[in-house]
C-alpha cells in the first residue's frame, strides 16, 4: 500500500482558515476517509467553544518543551508567544496507513516540514485585502485588542512567505476556497508519479496474452 501525503495549509491569522479546512471536511469534498486533520498541542489557552483533543492539545510550557527534549514533534514553532507543535503521533501513523494528512501550521512550521518532507504539498491562503482581514479579525472577536493588533502586525511578514508553497488560493467565499483546496489535493493525487503502483496492481489483473493495440 501507498504511504499517505503530507499536505500543509497556511494563512495568515484570520484569513479563515479553519472554516474552509471545516468546509472540505464536512462536505466530503474529497473522498471519506483519505483525509484527515492533524490535531496539534499548544501552550496557548482554550479559546471559548475550543475542546482539548479537538482544535488542541492544551498542554502547559513545561510539558511542551518535554516533548520537544524527547523529540516528539516533526515541527513546532512560537507563534504570538505561545509554541505550537505536530506531534509524530499525530502523524506518522495515518501516513502508514495510506491517509493523507493536512496541517494547519504557520509559515516557520511549513519551513521545518517542507525540509524534512520536501515532497508535501504547500497551500498558501490568502485574505483578500489588509482591511478584510482586519475587520474579520475584529468581527470574530476571539482574542483581545492587544493580541489581534499583535496579529495583523505579524501578518503583512507571513504573507510574504507565500511563495514556498505550491498553491495559493484567494479566500474570497469559504466554500470556494474550500472547492479549491480539495482542488490542489486532487490534483496533487492523481499525478500519474502517485499513482503508478495502483495503476500496476490493476494492470496485473489484465490478461498478458490479449496485450495487443486495436490497429
Ligand atoms: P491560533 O492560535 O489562531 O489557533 O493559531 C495561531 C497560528 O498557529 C496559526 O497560524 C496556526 O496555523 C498556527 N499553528 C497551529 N498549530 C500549529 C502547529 O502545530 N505548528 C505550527 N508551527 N503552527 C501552528
């Protein structure tokens, strides 16, 4: 069986990432199953509605940089004062079992994996403007003044950033950008490089002696 895929998805903070990976999760917008979201820890706490062991792991410092001494994490950075980190396990095993894995990290993040994974596929997404992200950032109001002024203030350095990845999608309407997404991970899929060992395994079901063109 074929190993999994490394997809990565950056954005600056606010420009909706969450809600267009959540698009293409719920709307099956690739198949079932072939896909699924890294859960990764944070030292960052829970925002309201967040869950531990869903958005995050809510871990504290000290635990993290334990995890970080047993090199537990294929990339962790410090974002806005807090350390974020993919965890191996969160990994590792779904890319052995054949299923393709998307991060949601930052920039410095997709830095690491892209050198240690040179083969993941990079999806760099957008706001439309400086002042769409802002009034997006305000309007969600899930952080304080002071860290959503530290946020935009980061974001005009992030978005430089964008020409490490593959793809660059626009989030204009979530559902688009989501369409798009799954777009890229299609495309990215069915690259005749990926699928060259189910291809043999299905021509090995053809009969050799009938190999012959129809001329
Ligand atoms: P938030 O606090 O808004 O959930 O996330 C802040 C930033 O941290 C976002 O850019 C998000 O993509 C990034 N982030 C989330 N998880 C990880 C991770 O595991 N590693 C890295 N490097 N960045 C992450």
């Amino acid at each position: 069986m074929a190993v999994g895929r490394l997809f990565i998805v950056s954005a600056p903070s606010g420009a909706g990432k969450s809600t267009v990976i959540r698009h293409l999760l719920e709307q099956d917008l690739v198949p079932a199953g072939s896909l699924e979201l890294s859960v990764s820890h944070t030292t960052r706490l829970p925002r309201k509605g967040e869950q531990n062991g869903r958005e995050y792991h809510f871990v504290d410092r000290a635990d993290f940089q334990e995890m970080v001494r047993d090199d537990q994490f294929l990339e962790w950075a410090e974002v806005f004062g807090n350390l974020y980190g993919t965890s191996r396990r969160a990994v590792e095993p779904r890319l052995r079992e054949g299923i393709d894995v998307l991060l949601e990290i930052d920039v410095e993040g997709a830095r690491q994996v892209l050198e240690r994974f040179p083969e993941a596929c990079g999806v760099f997404l957008l706001p439309p403007s400086y002042q769409e992200l802002e009034r997006r950032l305000r309007h969600r109001a899930l952080d304080s003044p002071q860290v959503i002024d530290r946020r935009l203030a980061v974001s005009s350095w992030e978005i430089r950033r964008y020409e490490s990845y593959d793809y660059v999608i626009v989030n204009r309407d979530a559902a688009y950008a989501a369409q798009a997404l799954a777009a890229a991970i299609l495309e990215k899929r069915h690259r005749l490089s990926s699928q060259r060992d189910e291809v043999l395994e299905i021509l090995r079901g053809f009969p050799a002696e009938e190999c012959q063109s129809p001329q």
